[in-house]
C-alpha cells in the first residue's frame, strides 16, 4: 500500500504538454530511437506520439490502461533511484479518464500489432489485431471532452504548442542519439534528426559528444555553440559539462537555459540561485545567460519525484551541490571572460 500511495502522489494532466511529456517518455522508455508528435490544434483536438521502442504484445495492453500497472518498478527501493524516466504507472490510465485514448503497438518478433481503445470506464478494454510497423502509437483525442471546466482553461493553439515545442526541445537535448519530429495541423515544426552513423564516427573526441553538438545546434542554433564556452568540472560523487554563453548571446527571446540532473530536465531554486550567483559575480550582471549544463550525481543523493508534473528535485547534501555547480560555473565563466577580453 505505500508504494501505491507513493506512485498515487499525482499525475497531473494540466495540458497538452503534461500528455506529451508522459508519451514521450514512455517512448524513451521503451528504447526508441525515432519519436513523432504529431498535433491538432495544439493537442487539444489530437495528439499522437508515434514511437519505434519494443511495443506491447495483445497481453500487455490492456495492463498499460489499468491503474498502477507498471512495467518498470518492482520494489519500494527502486523507487529511490528511479533509473528509467517513467514511473508510476499512472499517465495512460489518467489519460483516458479526461480523453479518447487509443493505442496501437506490435513487437518487433511479432507479425502483427494489436489496438485497444479506452474510454475511461472501470472495464478492461480487449486488444484487437491492428496494422502496425514495430513500436507503438498513443492517440490522444478530444482533451478534456468530458470536463469542460478543465477544457477552458486550454491556451491558444499557438500557446499550448509553444509549451509543447519547449518540451520536446528539453527532452532532444537530454536525447542526442534519439530523433524527435513535431508536426502541428500538418506542419513540420521540429526535425531533429538522430545523427547518422556516418556522423557519429567522424573522428569526434566521442560519439556521445558529437551527437550531442549536434543536437545543440539543432535546437539552440550554431550561434549559439559559437558563442559558447564549454565546460567539466569534477568534484566526488559530481560531475558537471555542458556549455555555457555569456549573456550577451541573445538571439531571442526564447528560453535558453536548460539543466539537466542525470538527464532530467529541471528547474530547481537551489540550482537556478548558484547559475545566478555565478554570472552575478563573474559579469556583475545576470541577465538572460544561456546556458545547457548536465549535472551527474549518484541518483541516491537526489529525489527527483518530488513532484511529478513540476521540474523541482531535492539533493541530499544540497549545500555542497550549489557550491560545485557555484565554483565550476564561475571558473570557467571567468577563465572564458579573460581570456576573451571582455570584462
Ligand atoms: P509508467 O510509464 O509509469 O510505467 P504509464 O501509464 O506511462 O506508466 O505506462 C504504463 C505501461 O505501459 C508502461 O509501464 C509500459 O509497460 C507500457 N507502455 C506505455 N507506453 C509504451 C510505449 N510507447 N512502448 C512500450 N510500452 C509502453
Ligand atoms: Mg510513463
């Protein structure tokens, strides 16, 4: 009972974005290596994310839509270090509670793929032989159909589909080997394509490195790399890299400042107080720095389920994280400051 009640703390399904970012990550889960999202009306008419992971066999599904039905914990104590992104077993249930939800998934050693659909209702919907390519696909339709007073509280399309950009921006970037497409109405917003194999062993310092260049670029733009210092620094049980601008790469207004702990996407006080710091110190301002840093840490020493729909974490020893992140930043921001000439 604990651990259900730990995995009930919440799934909140406030938007589209809250929808894609389950589907998404169960993709992520599942060892995808391309990931299509495909909208109508910023996600409120239609949402598909379209994946080429393991899938589900006929047995399986039904599973996926019940209740805490997980695939991915088996223990109380797996859920302290949480190794897989999703967790829970709650999004695709909570989903078809407040829409139309269908899923079509075929193994890759079977010969065909099943679909289900579920309406919301306590009985378990059968699996029914479906046309599918190896993977699966999560269609969202009619958010909110049968809770209008939720439904008003949608955006414009152009609002709910600038969450849902960022999103799939944030999750690129903490996925460099993995292709993401986002489609609105038809219309290709996002392409970033995985790199190729050709790519990845161009002579690089590393794979890991160049895909992730790459994918920097892709999302943030060359400008941005050019005008970037990069950074590692090391510290027991710490590791910090990534890149770092200083602020006066300001190619728009758009949202630049990406931190990832163990590859998930945050927005931590504690963290976003020491990048603040840093700059402060180093250029007396701390305006609108850009910035993608990755911190790695053993997932014992942080709690990332704090909140699930919010992008808050909490670290064992959270002085000695904001003094690392502090010190590395500052290093590099004033050994990069100097050597530039620009202080
Ligand atoms: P959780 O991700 O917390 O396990 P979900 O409700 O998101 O819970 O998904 C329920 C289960 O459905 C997963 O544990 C997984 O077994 C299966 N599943 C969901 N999406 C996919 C997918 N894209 N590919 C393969 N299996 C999936
Ligand atoms: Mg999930």
């Amino acid at each position: 009972p604990q651990l259900i009640n730990q995995i009930a703390a919440g799934e909140v399904i406030e938007r589209p974005a809250s929808i894609v970012k389950e589907l998404v990550e169960n993709s992520l889960d599942a060892g995808a290596r391309q990931i299509e999202v495909l909208l109508e009306r910023g996600g409120a008419k239609r949402i598909l994310v379209r994946d080429d992971g393991c899938g589900m066999s006929a047995e399986e599904l039904p599973l996926a839509v019940s209740r805490h039905a997980t695939s991915k914990i088996a223990s109380l104590a797996d859920l302290e270090s949480v190794a897989t992104l999703g967790f829970r077993g709650e999004a695709l249930p909570s989903m078809a509670s407040v829409a139309r939800l269908r899923i079509l998934s075929r193994r890759a050693d079977a010969d065909h793929g099943f679909a289900i659909t579920a309406d919301g209702s306590d009985q378990t919907p059968a699996a029914e032989p479906a046309a599918h390519a190896p993977g699966t696909s999560v269609e969202v339709l009619d958010l909110f159909f049968n809770t209008p007073a939720r439904r008003k509280f949608l955006r414009t399309e152009k609002t709910e589909l600038g969450h849902i950009e960022q999103l799939i921006r944030r999750l690129a970037l903490a996925h460099a080997r993995v292709g993401f497409r986002l489609e609105h109405n038809g219309r290709s917003v996002l392409d970033l394509r995985a790199p190729s194999h050709g790519d990845i062993n161009d002579g690089q310092a590393s794979d890991g490195q160049a895909s992730l260049r790459r994918r920097l670029e892709q999302t943030l733009g060359g400008d941005f790399l050019d005008a970037a210092l990069m950074l590692e620094d090391q510290a027991v049980g710490l590791r910090l890299f990534g890149w770092v601008a200083q602020p006066a790469f300001s190619r728009s207004q758009a949202d630049r400042q990406f931190f990832f702990v163990n590859g998930r996407m945050v927005r931590d006080k504690l963290v976003a107080h020491a990048v603040r710091q840093a700059y402060q110190d180093v250029l007396h301002h701390s305006r609108h720095p850009a910035y993608v840093l990755f911190l790695e840490l053993d997932p014992r020493q942080v709690d990332v389920n704090v909140h699930p729909a919010k992008q808050e974490v909490r670290f064992r020893e959270g002085r000695q994280v904001h003094d690392f992140i502090f010190r590395a930043l500052h290093r590099r921001l004033a050994g990069g400051a100097m050597a530039a000439g620009a202080l």
